[in-house]
C-alpha cells in the first residue's frame, strides 16, 4: 500500500458556510479546524444534465455483461486495497475517528465488493420456472437494472454507507450519480479517483457536490431509482418529491436503538460490548446503543462496570493520535443536539454518571462520552435519536417491561439481548421490532456482508448488502417463449366449445382435488363429479 494522496484540486463541488466563496464547499477537520480541501458546488441547474449523461451511458454498460462489469469490479477491488492509505487516511481526518475504526470501515467495505462480487452471477442471473397451466411453454425472469440510480450519502460512515448502494448498482448494470454529504466531500472525491482508476467511466459514475437545493434538482430530474441515507425529516420531503414521480425509493434512516440486559448476563462481557457500541463513531452511528433497559437485580453492577470502562478505556483526541479511542463529533448541528438532550434530561431528574459537557479546551468539536441513568420515557434523551456519545441505563422489573419499553419508539433499525441463556435470548430477540437483533453483541454482526441491511418505521425500508441488496438494483421482465413448435391455436383462445369447458374441468380436478380418488375420477369419466 503506498502514502496516502493529497486530493489538493478545487474539483467538482459543495458549498459550505466557512468558505469565502460562495460555490466552494471547504472541508474542516471537527477535530483539529485544520482545511482539508475544498470542492465546487454543482449548481441545481445542471442537474437534468447530469442525469442525461447518465441515462445516455446506461445502454454501454448494461451491453457489458455481467461479466465484463465484474472484471471491472474485480480491478476497483485491487484498487481499493491499494488506495488503502487514502481512503483511511481521508476518513480520520475528515471525520476526526480514530484510525483503528477508519480501517474497521474499510474492511467491511472492501468484504461487501468481494462477496457482492462473489454471489452476483448466481443472484443475478435469469430464473426459469415451469408453469402447469401451459407446460408447452417456457418461462423464465430476466433481471434488469433499473436504469439511473441516484445515491444520497451519509456524513458518519461515508465509504461504507456510500459504497454499499454504488457497489449494487453497478454490478446490476445501473449507472449511479453519487451525492456525498456537504461534510464528507473529500472522502466523495478520494472515491471518485478509486473508482476512476478502476476502469470505471466518467458517465456511468458521476459525482455532484451540494445542499439540499440540489438534492432535490436530482430527484426532479427522474432518476430511476433513489437510495438515500439520512435523517427521517429529509427522507419525509425525498419520498413526497419521489412519490409524485413514482421514482422507488430505498431509505436508510435512524435509529435509537435498545438494548435489553437480563439478570443472567455476563456483565464485564455486556458492559465492554455496550460501551463500545454506544461509543463508536463517537455515537455517532444509526446502530449505537442509546438505551439499556437492565433488570433492576443487576442494574447498579452494570452502571458501574460501564463507567470504569470509560473512565479508564475511552480517550477523545484527534484520530491521528494513536492513544484515541474515541474521536470528534462531526457538525456543530449534532453537537447542539446532543449537548441539548443532556442537559434536558439532568434538569428533568435524570442522573449525570460520567460525561455531560461539551469539551472546551480543544481545538475541534468533542463531547465527553456519557453514561445516564433514572431516565424517563418522556424524556428526548430516551425517546429521540441523539446521534453522539451519550448511552442512557433504566432499570426494569421484568423481561416484559423491557421489551415493551425497547419497543416504544417509532424507530426500528437494531437492537440486542445479552443473557446467560441462548435461547432465552433468541426469544426476546425476535420479538425486538427491528431489522437487526443480535444475541450478546450489538454491531459486529451487524457488518456482516451476507446480511440484509435495513429497519422499519422511522429507521426506513428497502434493504442493502446481501443477496438482497443486489437485488433491491433489479427490475424483473418476465419472458415466455414456445418450447416446441407452436400449436396453430391455443386452447384459450376463441372458440369456447364444450369440449374445452370439460378439459378445463378435467385438469382443476386432476391437478388440485384433495382426494387420489377425485383426481382419479377426473382422468377416467368426462364429466365432472358433482360436490
């Protein structure tokens, strides 16, 4: 792998409010204010042309073939890997994480390429079926690629969560126009130089940079399919613009995801993998742990392991310094959020167990990782997505109350059970409205490639990864075709004789009676048995 690249042009674009210009988004560090490069916004009025482009370069790459696109998928994959260094490099500094957790992201990145490589032939290709109702006939569904798809991409993973939809559609035959976010734009244009280098071509691939404003000049311009990740409020207005066109959509939306901590569990297992999976990203993920809903029996054991983890295991810093465990939070927007939840929750009675501030003696945007107990239902620190380092604990009575507690909220995109007892914890688990329950653990497998990706309610719908999510880039076109020579007139065709009516009647019987005698009946006599 060799150094890192510096992307130092001005490229496409972005706007952004620390820039003197006002059609260049400039990229800061939120850990160090450190300028990392600067992009040009491409105004909303270019928009049909990009889609244009795009749609013009669609019939090329769906004529490649399936297996020429995978040798080209094979080459992004080697490419990848040697770009390793920029990619992580980019991320840490971008998004101010800790390097070990820029290359847990490139991992499962590059894992994703290899196993969509690996299943596409077999998921991809044509399905044929045999119909009893004209076995003369041959029938099988082809898999289209839609056409255009139009990417909207996250700040908090912005090579995973960018790279899993782009990943699908291209192989499928789509070609894609990628929206990085406003705050990732240097990681969009790090993708752009991979993907490019990789043989695939400036048409087929296309980046924009911009606001909202353009987002929604992109969708008027009809893409044929829509995948966004983002907020619940911005996929409300995405879905209205994309319903009045009939465009589909795939969402990936938030999430206040629970956990539920039975009075058998391993306790130092369950307090490391809940710190951790409350804490990653800075808390900054859809699938962190935000609520814990602990038997009352083990609740005050649990709080404490948790907080001498933190106190002794998570330092904040710059992602670069190698003694971070836990990094920056990425806009002054989720900063507000989070600071503002905190203190809600402490005015309204809500015990403060370790963090609760904003960090003032440093240069970038961090928060003290924060543990929280005596929360309310009613209070946002329970009931809204906080998106930061912020894990609140409330004792429970029975494994019921937990459960319906961790169900009272509109978002379902992960949850977790973590109990002594497997099948126990199965049990809960399935009952969890979510897309994702794991069983003593909270995220890893929720990175697994093989996996459908996606929740329900205000967490969105449609699903990447797997075999679903190349599927989820596919439109079916069913073809039939003779399979001898075709007869000179099909049976339903005109005229209705007698002769047909008992056929017809003779074939329900043999093929669908309950009883062996029925359909026995129907292959022997003419007339129908009377019921």
């Amino acid at each position: 792998m060799g150094a890192a690249t510096q992307i130092k042009q001005v490229t496409h674009a972005n706007v952004v409010a620390n820039s003197d210009q006002p059609n260049v988004l400039v990229s800061t560090s939120p850990a160090t204010g450190r300028k990392l490069g600067e992009v040009w916004v491409t105004p909303p009025a270019e928009a049909e042309a990009v889609m244009t482009r795009a749609r013009q370069a669609q019939d090329s790459w769906k004529a490649l073939g399936l297996k020429g696109r995978l040798a080209v998928m094979r080459k992004l994959k080697r490419t990848m890997y040697r770009y390793t260094d920029l990619l992580v490099d980019t991320l840490v500094a971008e998004q101010g994480r800790p390097r070990f957790e820029a290359l847990i992201e490139f991992w499962c990145t590059i894992e994703l390429l290899a196993y969509d490589i690996r299943i596409a032939p077999r998921t991809l290709a044509p399905e044929h079926t045999l119909v009893p109702l004209v076995p003369h006939r041959v029938h099988w569904v082809e898999k289209n690629p839609y056409g255009t798809v139009l990417v909207i991409a996250p700040w908090n993973f912005p090579l995973l969560l960018s790279l899993t939809p782009i990943f699908s559609a291209l192989i499928a035959g789509n070609t894609v126009v990628y929206k990085p976010s406003e705050f990732s734009t240097q990681m969009g244009e790090a993708l752009v130089k991979v993907i490019y280098e990789a043989g695939v071509p400036r048409e087929v691939f296309q980046i924009v940079h911009g606001a909202g404003d353009l987002g929604a000049a992109l969708v008027k311009a009809r893409p044929n399919k829509i995948v966004f990740t983002g907020s619940p409020t911005t996929a409300r207005k995405i879905a209205a613009a994309a319903g009045e066109l009939l465009i589909p959509l795939t969402l990936e939306l938030g999430g206040k995801d629970a956990a539920i901590v039975l009075e058998d569990a391993d306790l130092d297992r369950t307090a490391a993998g809940l710190v951790w999976g409350g804490l990653l990203n800075a808390g900054q993920a859809c699938l962190s742990v935000e609520r814990i809903y602990v038997r009352c029996e083990v609740a005050d054991q649990l709080v404490a392991k948790m907080a001498k983890i933190i106190n002794e295991q998570v330092r904040i810093g710059p992602g670069e310094a190698p003694e971070t465990t836990m990094g920056a939070i990425t806009t002054d927007a989720q900063l507000n959020i989070i600071d503002s939840q905190v203190r809600e929750a402490i005015e309204q009675g809500a015990r403060l167990v370790s963090g609760g501030r904003v960090v003032e003696d440093r240069a970038g945007r961090f928060y003290l990782p924060t543990l929280i107990t005596n929360a309310t239902p009613m209070m946002r620190i329970v009931s809204e997505e906080t998106f930061g380092p912020v894990i609140a604990v409330i004792p429970v009575s029975s494994d019921e109350e937990a459960l319906k507690q961790a169900n009272s909220t509109r978002y379902g995109l992960t949850g977790s059970v973590w109990t002594g007892n497997r099948a126990r914890g199965i049990a809960l688990a399935k009952r969890m409205r979510v897309g994702h329950a794991s069983v003593n653990d909270h995220i890893v497998s929720a990175s697994v490639p093989s996996l459908p990706w996606g929740g329900m309610d205000d967490s969105g719908y449609g699903r990447t990864r797997g075999r679903e999510g190349l599927l989820d880039m596919i439109v079916t076109q069913v073809i039939s075709a003779e399979r001898f020579k075709p007869l000179p007139r099909e049976l339903f065709w005109y005229p209705y004789t007698p002769l047909k009516l008992t056929l017809i009647q003779r074939a329900i019987d043999v093929l669908y009676a309950p009883r062996w005698l029925d359909k026995l009946r129907a292959l022997v006599f003419w007339q129908r048995r009377e019921r």
